[in-house]
C-alpha cells in the first residue's frame, strides 16, 4: 500500500510539473500544439520505463539502469528542422522531469523542489525580455559576395547590426549569397527635431 502511495504521489507530482512546463511556458509562447503530445509521451514514458526498471532491478540496479537510460536518449540528437534550437531544451527538461519523479529513493519534497528549479531556470532562460534584441536569419542575397566587408555591410543595411555569421552557399552563375546570420535589431531612428505631440483631454493612447 506504502508503495502505491509512493508511486501515486510521485507520478501526480511529474504530471503537475510536466503540465506546468508545456501548457503554462512552452505552449504560451511558442504555440506549437504538435510538439505538445510529444513532450507529454516522452514525460510519461521515461517515467513509466524507469519505475518498472527500479521494480525489477531490486531498487539500486534499476535506478542505475534508469541512469543509463537517460545517458543514452540525451545523445540522440533531434535532427527534425522543424523543431527549434530553444524546443529542444523543453524536451531535454520533460525528460529529466520524469526521470527525477520516477527515481524510487528520492523523496517527495526533494523532487519537487529540484522539479521547480528546473522549471524556473527554463522560465527564465526562454523569457522573450532576455536577449530581446538578438535575432537569428538565413539570408538570401542578390549578389555573389567575395568581400566580407561588403557582406557585412549588406547585412547591416538589411537587417541591423550583424554579431556573427556564416556563409552557407556563394553562388557565382546565378549570382547570389545564402548566410547564415545572427543580428541585433536596429531601433527605428527618429526624424531630427521629432517630439511626441502631447495627448488632448479625451484622446485615447
């Protein structure tokens, strides 16, 4: 009975975490439904894998093996180009969810507080005020560009202040440049002598 309760308990708590990750920061702000049910399976099935291992391995050799596990899925790399650089890390984060809740000899508590760790440090690093003005752009140039000076001020010209870039394809037969670039936004500069006209009673802003 004790340990049903154990499992119940802990499997309630990955189920919160999990939920809080995906419909409460990842959904939200990038809107992918498709990913949803995959970040959910991969949650519940790391889970699900490492309590059975735990049974059958007497405890400490299933917890070990549930280790291994999660070393093996972590160096398979997500090569769909439709999953996102930042994507990746919330299915890095639902997997070490699951296995953090399933682990048999970590108490309810330590769980929990390490779960809102995680969750907190992928709130903040995927903020959208946290390295706002930085941007990331493949470019498709109309020029065959041999001078990285004159790429670079292209760039400039086109999208803003280029911080690092690379240049995937030179073609010289059809004449153009694929780059591969990321930039700081530039602000809109404003007409010499502008001031905001200042707001009549009864103007909505």
């Amino acid at each position: 009975m004790d340990t049903l309760r154990h499992l119940a308990a802990h499997l309630a708590l990955d189920l919160a975490a999990v939920c809080l990750l995906v419909f409460r920061v990842y959904h939200p702000r990038h809107g992918r439904r498709e990913l949803v049910p995959s970040l959910l399976a991969l949650n519940v099935g790391l889970f699900t894998v490492v309590q059975v291992l735990a049974g059958a391995g007497g405890g400490h050799g299933g917890t070990s093996l549930g280790l291994g596990l999660f070393g093996v899925l972590s160096l398979v790399r997500l090569r769909s180009d439709a999953v996102q650089q930042e994507e990746i890390a919330y299915y890095f984060t639902a997997m070490v969810l699951g296995l953090l809740c399933a682990l048999p000899h970590l108490s309810l508590p330590a769980a929990a507080g390490l779960s809102a760790v995680l969750l907190l440090v992928v709130q903040a690093a995927d903020h959208p005020r946290l390295l706002a003005g930085s941007r990331r752009a493949l470019v498709t140039l109309d020029t065959a560009y041999g001078d990285p000076a004159a790429l670079r001020a292209d760039l400039a010209r086109r999208l803003g202040e280029p911080l690092r870039w690379t240049v995937v394809t030179v073609d010289f037969v059809r004449d153009l440049t694929v780059v591969d670039v990321r930039y700081r936004e530039s602000r809109p500069e404003l007409p010499a002598g502008y001031a905001p006209r200042p707001l009549s009673v009864g103007e909505a802003v």
